[in-house]
C-alpha cells in the first residue's frame, strides 16, 4: 500500500495480506541501499500467521518519495511517524543491518510503543569501512561488489538459492543498483555516524532478540555479543539465535530459519 | 571472457546453482524425478501454498533439477533467475504472454529464426497480438513502429540465419526511452559469448536446445530476466503492477520491485500454459552447460578458419559472418561480441538453388538437418526447409538467398572440417562445369 507520511507517498508492503491494525503489528525494517523486498519472506510469514505487517520502503528508497534521512535519529523519528500515521499504538520492531540501528533506537526513544524488539545481523556501534563508503559514493558498482562478497557466506556465493530458479547475488546487485545515487554512501554514513547504540540499549526493557548469521562477514556473530551485553534491561535479558551457515543475507539465505526465530519469539 | 561477479562464468558453469546434495553427498546434480513434493505438515503445506516459505510443490511450477540450470544460467547471464521451458518457443511464447494479451503489439527484427517468425507472424494475431517487423539495422524503423499498444521489442543477438548482429544498446535504448523492455534471443551466442544484460537488454530467452546444451540430446528452453526493467515507472504493464485475482492478489512489482517478471512467468505461465521442462531434460542441458565457455571457444575458433576459408574460395559468393572484415556488422561485432561471433556462419555458393544442393549432397562430416548449435557440424538449406513458409520477399528481406547454405560449425578436427567443405565445393566446380 502506499500512504503519505510528511506529505511524500511512502510504499508499505504487507507481505499479501491487507493491513489490520487490529492484529499484533510486526514492522519489518530494511537495510542500507535496500527495500521492503529482502523482507518477502517473512512479511508473508507473519502476514498469514496473524500479524499486522508494515515493511516499509525508507524515505528515498524503493518505491518511497523522497530523498534518504541522513541519520539513524532522524529515520527512528520517522517510523514513529508511520505508526502514528496508520493509528497503530504499539508494534514489535525488526531491524536488519541498518534497519536493526533504527529499530533499536526507536524502541529506545518510545519504550512504551515497542512491545518487542528483534535485531537481524547487528551490531552496535556500526562502523562501515572507509572504502566501502567512499566506493558507494564515486563507484557505486564497485560498493555492490564489495558488498556482495560480504554478504553472502560462502556456499551461498555459489547456490543453491533457497528460492528456487532465483540467483540471490543477482537479486541484491538489482536492488542496490535500483536505488538513486547517492542513497546506498548516505545509509552507510548514517550507520557509520550513529555511535550510541551501546548507550541506548541500556534504555530498551522489552523482549529482545538477536539474529546473527554463523557466517556473517558484515556482522559477524562474535561482534554482535556486546550488543546484547548491553541490553541489561531487555525483558527476561537479550536473547540471541545463530542462523547456521548463514551469512549477512540471511533473510534471503535462510528465509524459513529467520521467519521462524522471529514468529517464535513474537508469539511466546 | 571479463569476470563482472565473484566468479568467472567457466566456475559458474560448473558450480552455480549447486551445492553437493545434502543426504547422500552426490557430487553431480541428482535428477529429481518426482512429480510432486511431501509436505511435512498442514502449516507447512499452507506455508508453500501462500509462498510465506519457498519450496517446491509440484514439477509443473518447479524441480529442484530445474532449479539448478535455471539459477546457473541466472548467474551465467547476471540475471534474476530464470524459468526452465519446454521448448526455445515456449520460452518465447512465456516471456510475451507474461506481459501482454489480446490487444497487445510487438516490434521485431524480422531477421529471426523461422519458428519464431511463424509465431509472430501467424499466430500470435489469432490471439490479438499484432507484430510489426522492422530491419534490425534500421533504429528509425524500431522506433517509428513502436504503438501505444506496444509492450515488448524482440531481436536475437545475431539473426538466424542472415547474420546481422542486434545493435542491443541502441534498440534497448529506443525501447526504454517508449518504457518498453527488450528481450533478446540469445540462442546463437549464449553467454559465453555475450550477456545482453549489460549491454541493455531486460529479458533474455535461450533455445537450450542449441549450444547451451551442446550434445544435441535435448530440446529445452530458458528465459532469464535481468531485474533492471522498472514496470511500475514504465506503467504500460498492469499484469506485472495490479493485483491479480488469479493468483493470491499479488501486485507483483510491489512483491518483488526486481523480479516481478520472473514471478509472474512462473506463477502464472508456468502454472496455467504449463511448458514445463522434464528433469531429464534438465540435467541433460546441465551436463552441456557445464563445458559450454570451453565449447563455445573452440566452436568460435573453427569457425573463424572456415568462414576465411569460404570467403577466399571462387565458388563462393559470399560469406555471412560477423566475424569476417567484410561483414557490415564487423564492427559492432567487434564491440558487443568481442570474444568471437559464434558458430553459424551462411554463404551463398555460385550456381543457386542447384549448387547448393550438390554441395549438402557431397558433404561426409556435416549433417544435412534442422538445428544449430550441436557438437557435431550441421548444414542446411533454409529456403527449403526453416524459412519454407517465407515468401520470397520475406526471404530477401531476411537476408536469404535460394542458394544460401547455413553451417552450424562443430566441434571436429578444422582439417577434417574443411576437407569435408572442399569436397562440397569441389560437387559444386563440377556442375557448374557441366
Ligand atoms: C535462434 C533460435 N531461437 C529459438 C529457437 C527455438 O528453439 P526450440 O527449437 O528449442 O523451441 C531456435 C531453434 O532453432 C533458434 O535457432
């Protein structure tokens, strides 16, 4: 659906099924230079399993007017916006990559509207590599590139794709090159400038789940342990599932092992 | 051949799409022959039905052996994925039914492959689809012949068989500038020696019965999608940007911005006009694929010695091939086909109609039938056996003469290759003689 939000047409998919805000609502949050299509799967999951699902494309992404926020205060500020928006009180938020960032420091500015919060492939802080951000700005082919290779493990560098007759690295080279210049170096400044993850963590006290690929090169899982070191406050204490073999992409490498974790972790 | 992803395309041929089975280790892709898949339980059951997991369901809609040739030519091509067929034609015939119905128009080279022409020409304006045929070297004509009920230029990467090389990036320019996308034919080069997506093209479809398979054993077809083509931005193409009652309401570009093509291709095409590939099929073509950036060198190589060959020879006319300095096309050639311009050449003997079947008569290694792309050297005659419905305009304007002779030149020893063409040539000199 589209629906405007601070006058710009913003595209939310629903994962197949009309929202209702009536049913628990899951918000499912892209990462840099992406949109709401890595979440296909478990939109669709969640979408017929009882939940009022929102993937949004970010400002400036996708099919979203606009242009991106330039940081991950100004993009949290936003999807309470979208809430707000589509009358929703309360919502569980699930973040990959960058989505994680904004996913977290939303919960932790509007604790009573997060009922739970689930970070795919994160760690806090995010620091980006200086050459992937200065390729993403002159050379974006060269960025896709370098983050292909990250983001896949090694198996799934080659196939087989869990969907079938589908080339995944493909598949993300399109994505990324189908956004507007400029897009992919601005989120990854945003991820590379937001330094208080750590801090804000403390501030988060609902359920909390982290989902870290075995394989992943970006996030890699041993980096995510001070992330959940520094949610003391989450309800029951931070949780974390490894997705094995999996890397970055795990959404996509592993679709049914992610909807899982997060339907599992939303229903209990 | 340049390496654009993580791998160069002699790994992919081999690897991608494949990991050794996870039960019994099998190296080489097993031939899943089943029908249909066990569903572990009800949830799961519904779960593949809504796609909420993927997963196969049914051989019809998808193999896992299928699986695996369409995702190595995905990544052959740097597409999206791709659709395993029964038939180049079906996957012709996907690819325009997938986005449009009656009422809709098509603009194509009207340098093609007979069948392709028939179905254009013939039959495809039973169901109210109209095409109009332009000379593939004529970007006005392209242009000038686009409608607003246009909604897809066609052309093959080299015209069978008059040899003219599409000029991609400039149709793919007119194309999108009309929010049109281009599906090109890439049978004659595959993409060991062109990838049509990075010289503009948005679908690729491939008669896998040709060299992708190699062997001659197993007529199959591919149709990949490049994901780059913007069908909500273009707005001429409602099957792929409103819901679909036929199929869970999907709004396909919404679903999937980069894949909606291969999606609805799949969910509808596949589903309703059912062209599915056999597995068998499937692996036979796989077993091809695999060698095919070898192949296809040594094919180029053969063929470069016997086009010189022929275009030196006094019995011959002339010699189409794009490869060769004389052609017209020698110079686009040189840029879009850099690795080399294929395996079927055409030439025109001295002494028409009567030379050349003299010449097909006398040849031992060549054998005289209806396809390309085999291992083994092929001959034809296509005023009197491909192109037969044509008229003889139609065979002028596609660049056939009633003396053309097409080779689809092997894998042989090049001696014994032109040995086999002088022997031709040599029944040839003896009528004209008489
Ligand atoms: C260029 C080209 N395209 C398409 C086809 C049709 O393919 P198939 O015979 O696999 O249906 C052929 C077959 O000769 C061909 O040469």
């Amino acid at each position: 659906m589209d629906i405007l939000i601070r006058q710009q047409a913003c595209r939310i998919y629903t994962g197949g099924r009309n929202f209702d805000r009536n049913l628990p609502c899951v918000v499912l949050i892209h990462g840099a230079g992406h949109d709401h299509s890595v979440w296909n799967n478990q939109a669709r999951h969640l979408a017929h399993q009882g939940f009022g699902v929102l993937a949004p494309d970010l400002p400036g992404h996708g099919s979203s007017q606009g242009t991106p926020l330039p940081s991950i205060d100004a993009m949290a500020d936003w999807l309470l916006e979208m809430l707000d928006a589509l009358g929703v009180a309360q919502a569980s938020l699930v973040g990959h990559s960058m989505g994680s960032l904004i996913a977290l420091a939303a919960a932790a500015r509007a604790t009573e509207r997060v009922k739970a919060l689930i970070l795919v492939g994160s760690v806090a802080p995010m620091p980006v590599a200086p050459a992937l951000i200065e390729a993403a700005a002159s050379t974006p082919a060269r960025a896709h590139a370098m983050i292909n290779q990250w983001s896949y493990s090694p198996a799934a560098q080659l196939g087989a794709s869990a969907s079938p007759g589908t080339s995944l690295l493909d598949i993300n080279l399109r994505l990324m090159e189908r956004q507007a210049a400029g897009v992919l170096a601005s989120d990854l400044r945003a991820c590379n400038s937001w330094t208080e993850g750590l801090a804000r963590a403390a501030d988060i006290h609902c359920p909390t789940l982290l989902i870290s690929g075995e394989r992943d090169q970006m996030t890699p899982a041993r980096a995510v342990k001070p992330l959940c070191a520094a949610l003391v406050n989450a309800a029951g204490g931070a949780r974390m599932i490894t997705v094995a073999g999996a890397g970055h992409a795990m959404m996509a490498e592993a679709p049914d092992a992610v909807s899982d974790a997060i339907r599992g972790f939303l229903r209990t | 051949m340049t390496q654009t992803g993580l791998f160069g395309a002699e790994t992919l041929a081999l690897h991608a799409g494949q990991t050794p089975d996870a039960t019994h280790g099998s190296r080489a892709t097993p031939i899943h022959f089943t029908t249909s898949y066990v569903f572990p339980d009800a949830d799961h059951a519904a779960a593949l039905f809504n796609l909420e997991r993927p997963g196969h369901v049914y051989s019809r809609i998808s193999n896992p052996t299928n699986a695996v040739l369409e995702e190595r030519i995905a990544a052959l091509e740097g597409g999206v994925g791709a659709i395993a067929v029964a038939s180049g034609q079906a996957a012709l015939h996907l690819a325009v039914t997938t986005l449009m119905g009656c009422g809709g128009h098509i603009v194509a080279s009207r340098s093609l492959y007979g069948g392709s022409h028939n179905l254009f020409a013939y039959t495809l304006p039973r169901f109210g689809i109209q095409t109009t045929f332009v000379d593939p070297r004529d970007a006005e004509a392209w242009r000038a012949a686009i409608r607003p009920e246009t909604r897809l230029l066609f052309g093959e990467s080299i015209g069978n068989p008059a040899l003219d090389v599409l000029d991609i990036p400039t149709v793919a320019g007119i194309a999108h500038a009309a929010g049109l996308p281009l599906l090109v034919d890439a049978t004659l080069v595959s993409p060991a020696l062109q990838r049509p997506f990075e010289l503009g093209a948005d679908l690729v479809m491939h008669s896998a019965t040709k060299f992708i398979g190699g062997h001659g054993v197993a007529v199959g077809g591919l149709l990949v999608d490049g994901g780059c083509f913007d069908w909500e931005a273009s707005g001429l193409f409602p099957t792929l940007t409103e819901p679909y009652d036929g199929f869970h309401g999907m709004d396909f570009a919404e679903e999937s911005p980069v894949a909606a093509f291969l999606l609805r291709a799949r969910r509808e095409g596949l589903r309703d006009f059912g062209a599915c590939l056999s597995p068998m099929n499937a692996f036979q073509i796989l077993q091809g694929l695999e060698t095919l950036p070898l192949r296809m060198r040594a094919h180029v190589d053969n063929t470069n010695r016997i086009a010189a060959h022929l275009a030196a020879h006094p019995l011959v006319e002339k010699v189409a091939y794009p490869g060769l300095d004389a052609h017209p096309d020698h110079e686009l050639a040189t840029r879009l086909l850099p690795d080399g311009c294929g395996a079927v050449l055409s030439f025109d003997l001295k002494g028409g109609r009567e030379a050349g079947r003299a010449f097909i008569g006398a040849l031992r290694l060549f054998s005289h039938l209806a396809n390309v792309g085999d291992a083994k050297s092929l001959v034809i005659h296509p005023a009197s056996t491909t192109h037969f419905r044509m008229t003889a305009a139609d065979l002028a304007a596609a660049g056939i003469g009633e003396g053309t002779v097409r080779l689809s030149v092997g894998l042989e020893s090049s001696a014994d290759l032109l040995t086999d063409l002088d022997r031709g040539l040599h029944a040839v000199g003896k009528l004209n003689k008489a």
